[in-house]
C-alpha cells in the first residue's frame, strides 16, 4: 500500500486522536492492505470519511502534492503497527498515530536512545557538559535524541556527529520547514550521519507555538532517560521534563552554579527528586548499556581501503545511498560516517539528500 499517501490524508484529517487510533486498527483487517495500489488506497480512504467524517476537508488533490514533495524530498511515514515506529513511544498515553522522517530510522530500536534538552541560551559551562557527555558516549552503544533547536539541542547533535553516534532531531514543523532555518547544515549532516529528522506533522506545517509542547512529548517518549542541561524557571525544558514524569521516565539535571540563570531550573528540579548528573556512570547505570568498540578507532589502512572502494564506484553521476551500500557491502552506519567524512575532505558531494557524486581524485 501507498502508506506515505495514507499517512499523509490521516494526519491532515482533523479527527482526534482515538479515531485516528480506530482507522489505523480497522486498516490491520484488510487483507493485502500493505499491497494496495495508490487508487486502493484512494477508495478505502473515502470509505473512511463516510464513517469518520472528518473536520477538515481535503481534497486528493492537495494531498497528492504534499505526497509527490515527500517523494522528492526522501520523506518516510511510519504508524504504531510498524516495525520501526520507536517501541518506547508506543507505550505513552498519546503516542503520535503517524511520524514523518528523512533518513534512518532503524537504530532507533536497536539502541538505547539518551534524550538530551537544555537553554536556548546555553553557556560555555552549558557545551562543555555536553562536549564531555557525548564523548564519553561514543564508546557505548546508544542514540541521543534532542529538538533541533538552538542552544544546548544544537550542541546535542553537533557532538553526536562529531563523535560518529547517530542523533535525532524531533521537530515541531514539516520536514520541509526547518527550523530555525540556521541549522539547515546542521539537519543535512545528521541525515548523512547516520541519524534521521522526525516529525509528526506533514509537509508545509509551520513551526507553530503550540506544536512544541507535542514535539517535547515525542522527545521525552522515546527514551528511557531525559537529560536536561541548563534550564532556567520558565524554561521549555521543564515542560518537557513534566511530560517525561507522566510517561515514566527517568529525568536527571546537571546542576550549575546557583548564580547562574541557566542553571536555576537544574537545581530546582535536583532539590526536588531530579538525578543528579555527577559523571558518564550515572547514564549508563539507568540506560543499563556497556561499552563497544568505537567506530572512529577502526583501522586506519581499513578505513582508507573502504574510502577508495566507495569512491572508485562514483563519477559525475549521482548515485543513491543504498545502490553505495548494496555494491560496497560496508556496514550502513559506517557507511554513512565515511560519507560524511569524505565529504568534509572534500571528495565527494552529496545532492538531493542521500545521491552522492565524486569530486578529486584519492590522493
């Protein structure tokens, strides 16, 4: 079945949450319904409506646009009955029917996810607590996931990238709507590393205010442990640490000096129960994960040996992610970190999301 299409018309429907829920339940009875054709797909989506009647109207049309710019953009749709929706997630009381993602989505479940937010206004001590955290982690077996927003979210992914660990950042727009636009590279480099950019609004959404507190829930849903790094009184933080209790989940602060405003919250919610971040220990004995061998400390002679064999397959011709991946039989996280690594030593490019062409020649 066209599920991207399905996908698509259920989330712009307008009904609540719990038909949502109905309609993807009554989708499980259909035989073949993974098979369905586009115009299948079409006729039980109508059938729908006449038993759901739904508060907004669109038309296929208008869906059918958003559906072809999802094509275009690389853009996967998943519900709660598929194999890869984050299994965490499906045990909060509203977990989102449906999410949009560019990129890979697969370690999500193979992994303990470590969820991560802070400030905005994140300071030098704020990065330095982050710097550290996600270097310690490189060596353990395990995502983070944070919202992609400035400040502390941003430092979350930027470290992960730069010590190989797949990130991923929850949105509160379309994927085609960053935000903040300033972090476009940003976004592209946690695609190319292995990560993925999650959403459960469609194509075309705006960063609307109301949308981030559905956003947080996502964040705080998917992991065991939500780790928060400055926070001042009002911060977005807190909320996100409240939905984090409802569902269960383990929060831990680090604390900060009590002169400082990004800090107020850490030590409020210490003061009030909070783990206390003192060092790695105090993640990895809750997220229960032992260390791996790194990535990044593989073999430099097999490193390079893999660098020349992807880049002797490319030429002016862009060629796609999984074409690479089939033909050079390379592990698809490493994969994805020498891409990103021959990218930045400016040998190869990548254009339109995961189709990558060559540049110069391997000295």
């Amino acid at each position: 079945m066209e599920k991207l299409f399905f996908h698509t018309w259920l989330s712009m429907t307008g009904l609540n949450h719990s038909i949502k829920k109905e309609i993807l339940n009554d989708t499980l009875k259909e035989e073949n319904f993974n098979k369905m054709t586009l115009n299948d797909c079409k006729r039980i989506i109508k059938y729908f409506e006449l038993k759901y009647p739904c508060k907004k109207k669109n038309d296929f049309k208008t869906i059918e646009e958003i559906y072809i710019k999802s094509l275009k953009m690389n853009v996967s749709s998943m519900d709660v009955h598929d194999r890869n929706y984050p299994k965490l997630l499906k045990e909060i009381y509203d977990p989102p029917n449906v999410l949009f993602y560019q990129g890979r989505i697969e370690s999500i479940n193979d992994k303990e996810n470590l969820s991560i937010v802070g400030s905005r206004k994140c300071t030098h001590y704020g990065e330095e607590v982050i710097k550290g955290i996600v270097k310690y982690l490189r060596e353990y077996n395990v995502n983070t996931i944070s919202g992609g927003a400035l400040g502390i979210d941003s430092l979350c992914h930027y470290y992960s990238i730069k010590n190989k660990l797949a990130t991923f950042a929850v949105l509160g727009s379309g994927l085609d709507v960053l935000y903040p636009y300033t972090n476009k590279r940003m976004f592209e480099n946690i695609i190319q590393n292995g990560g993925a950019l999650i959403s459960e609004f469609v194509l075309g959404t705006k960063p609307m205010r109301y949308n981030f507190p559905k956003r947080n829930r996502v964040i705080s849903g998917i992991s065991r442990l939500l780790l928060i790094v400055e926070a001042g009184y009002k911060s977005g933080s807190l909320i996100t640490m409240g939905q984090a209790l409802e569902q269960g989940r383990d929060v831990m602060a680090v604390p900060g000096n009590v002169f400082s405003e990004s800090s107020k919250g850490c030590n409020k919610i210490i003061s009030e129960g909070a783990y206390v971040y003192n060092d790695i220990t105090d993640i990895t004995d809750i997220l229960k994960i032992d260390k791996k061998k790194c990535i990044i400390d593989k073999d430099e002679d097999e490193k390079k040996s893999s660098c020349s064999k992807i880049f002797s397959i490319l030429s002016d011709i862009p060629m796609h992610f999984d074409e690479i991946n089939k033909i050079t039989e390379i592990d698809i996280r490493v994969l994805y970190s020498l891409l990103f690594e021959m990218q930045i030593n400016d040998l190869i490019s990548c254009i339109n999301g995961n189709f990558y062409v060559r540049k110069y020649e391997v000295k």
